[in-house]
C-alpha cells in the first residue's frame, strides 16, 4: 500500500507542474505577441 500512496503523491505532483508549465507558456505567448504587437505599432511611426 505505500508503494500507491507513493505513485498518488507522485503523479499529483507530475500534474501540478504541467499545470504550471502551462500558464507558465500562456505568460510568455503573450508578452511574445505585446513584443511583436509593439515593434508593428513602432514601425508606423
């Protein structure tokens, strides 16, 4: 039974982190994009 509640502990802490990874990606998609946005915008002027 320890070797489940290992595995359980485990795989929560795997899905956390994917969890984090992925806003951690949205965060820098967009600030990625504001760069982009903000050098077009630079441009026209």
């Amino acid at each position: 039974m320890p070797d489940l509640l290992f595995w359980h502990t485990h795989w929560s802490e795997k899905q956390q982190v994917a969890g984090e990874d992925q806003e951690e990606k949205a965060r820098r998609n967009e600030f990625v994009q504001g760069l982009l946005l903000s050098s077009f915008l630079n441009d026209d002027l």
